[in-house]
C-alpha cells in the first residue's frame, strides 16, 4: 500500500472540554473516541484550569482505546495530528505536547490542524459529500460563521459574529431560566413541545453577513425580569413556550444571513457544522430552506457536530496528501482563524 496515498493517522482533538481520540487509514473513520468532562457541570460552564487537568487524566486513556478498537499497531501510524487551536490554551497544549511526544517516539511526522476548517471537513467522513465551492454554517459556543469552502485546503470566513457566538446565546439564555449546564440542548428539548409564537424577540440588524448575539442575551434577560414582575413562577409555567420561541428568534437569525450569503455567491451547496449543528430547530429550519430556494443541504452526524477527533483525523488526511506537515516547534494558538 502506498503511504503517500493511504495514510494511517492518529488524531487528537483536546481544544475545549472534549478528550478526543481517532484512527483513519486512506480516508476512513475508524473510530471515534470521546470522553467528556462532567466537573464543569457543576459551575454553570467550562472553567479552563479544570479542563486541562481533566484532559491530563483522560488522553491516555482515550489515545491506547483508539488505538485498540482500531487494531492497529503504533508502528503502522504514518503522522500523529492534533488541534493547533483554537480553544483553551491549557487545554489545546495537552493534546500538542502530547502529539509531539507520539511522534517523536515513533519517528513520524506531526500534523496541526485548525478546528474550525475540521468542523467544515467534518462533512467528509461520511456520505453524502458537498461539492466544491460550498457554504458552511458554522455554529458552536465560541463560533458563528458562514464560511465560503473553495476546497479541503482553501476556506474563507465570509460573515461571522461580532461578539457572541450562538451557542452562548443558548447556554446563556438557558442559565437565565434556571436550567443546568450546558442548556442549549435543554432548549431544543423543551422547545419541541411549546409554541414558537409565543413570545416575539426583535432581531438584531448587522451589516453584511456578520451576526451579533449579545443583544439578544440582554433583551432576554429584560424579557424574564419584566415577566417575572408578573408572575414569580413564569418560567416554570411557560418554560417550552419560552424555549421555542427564543430558539426559532436565533434560527431565522442564522437563515436570515446564511439565505443572503446563498444569494449573492450563487451557492446552493448548502452545509452546517459544529454543535449547534446537532439542534432539531436548526435542521428543520434548513431543510425548509433547502425545499423552498433548491439547495442541496449537508448536516453531518450528531456524534460529528460536538467537538471530536474524527473530524480532525479527516482534516489531517487531507493535509497529508498535500504533505502539510510541521515541525516540533509548533505553538497551540488559542484565537486561530481560518486559513491563518
């Protein structure tokens, strides 16, 4: 088998809260490792010290069960790749060092890659695949972006938030009503079962393609405060009501830009990533998109959405073809951007 052309690459992403762990040869998934951090649950979000330390005792572990369901032996790895940024430096720096000590062991080389262009690439570990050019909706906790994919290699941000990701949004919102860490699947959740006319939220007006969120934070911190003034036990009586109509607010936020981006580059190859990726109203809202304005849409598999190794592996393959390798004295970088 030829190296060149059929790489077998370990990859690690720790850039958050998520110990992750993969195995691909010539461009298939083999596994995907994952063991999550309960200790921020009871703090209400991630607390970066907690984090690294947690990914300290987890990448052992995490690397060798990898390695094992994939059956194969160190030896027959042809690079270790790992999460360059961005995220939590702490974090990010356990999965570097680590990689960096893999590799040098085994004499092979190291491969960086960026988490936001995995997030987009994600879409090519299984099927079906997006065609090139594309748009990708990328949308996490830390991230908002639509991002105009020209091929594996060549990506750029056009449209992104100017303060808040909408996955804050979530989390933050969900905190307000008293709901446990991390809340915007708890929102999706309740969601389902209210009215998403409930209760109307004014959008907030951006230039271009860019997004902002924080506004909406406030004006729901407003929205509870005046309610409960009210009814002390508003939340609790209206909680799926509430949840629906805050979650199709920041849905057709997203629409409203990515329809625009769709617009004016002609694009109907249409793709979500990232872990708001996985929310129902996010997908039923593209999928009505895609059956009104004829685009052809991609959303990967949940377990691809959330912070994991897989989508990193499948980003490293790519680099590998093109022998994008690094040296040892590679930096984490927490604030990286795409095509940086």
């Amino acid at each position: 088998m030829d190296q060149t052309l059929h790489p077998t690459i370990l990859a690690i992403e720790s850039s958050c809260d998520e110990t992750s762990a993969s195995v691909i040869r010539s461009g298939k998934v083999l596994n995907n490792v994952i063991a999550s951090q309960e200790v921020h649950h009871k703090h209400g979000g991630v607390v970066p010290e907690l984090a690294s330390r947690a990914h300290q005792q987890n990448i052992l572990r995490v690397v060798n069960d990898a390695m094992i369901q994939s059956g194969i032996k160190k030896g027959e790895l042809n690079a270790v790749a790992f999460t360059r940024g961005p995220g939590l430096m702490g974090s990010l720096l356990v999965g570097v060092s680590f990689a960096k000590g893999m590799a040098l062991a085994l004499d092979i080389p190291i491969i960086e890659v960026n988490h936001m262009e995995a997030h987009v690439l994600a879409h090519f570990i299984g099927e079906p695949k997006p065609k090139f050019p594309f748009l990708c909706l990328t949308v996490s906790g830390g991230h908002t972006q639509i991002v105009l994919v020209k091929s594996f290699l060549e990506m750029k941000v056009i449209g992104q938030t100017q303060d808040d990701a909408v996955g804050e949004a979530f989390d933050k919102a969900a905190k307000m009503m008293g709901l446990p860490y991390p809340g915007g699947p708890l929102i999706d959740h309740y969601a389902k079962l209210g009215n998403a006319n409930a209760y109307k939220f004014s959008p907030t007006v951006m230039p271009r393609l860019d997004f902002s969120f924080s506004g909406i934070k406030t004006a729901f911190l407003y929205f509870l405060r005046d309610r409960k003034k009210e009814d002390e036990n508003f939340v609790d009586k209206n909680l799926n009501d509430i949840c629906a109509s805050l979650q199709r607010h920041l849905v057709q936020m997203l629409l409203h830009k990515l329809k625009m981006a769709a617009s004016q580059t002609g694009i109907t190859q249409i793709a979500i990533a990232g872990g708001v990726a996985a929310n129902s109203g996010l997908r039923s809202a593209l999928a009505e998109a895609a059956a009104e304005l004829n685009w052809n849409i991609f959303i990967p598999e949940f377990q691809y959405c959330t912070d994991n190794a897989a989508m990193i592996a499948i980003a490293a393959h790519f680099k590998f073809l093109e022998g994008k390798f690094c040296g040892l004295d590679i930096a984490p970088v927490p604030n990286l951007g795409i095509g940086d």
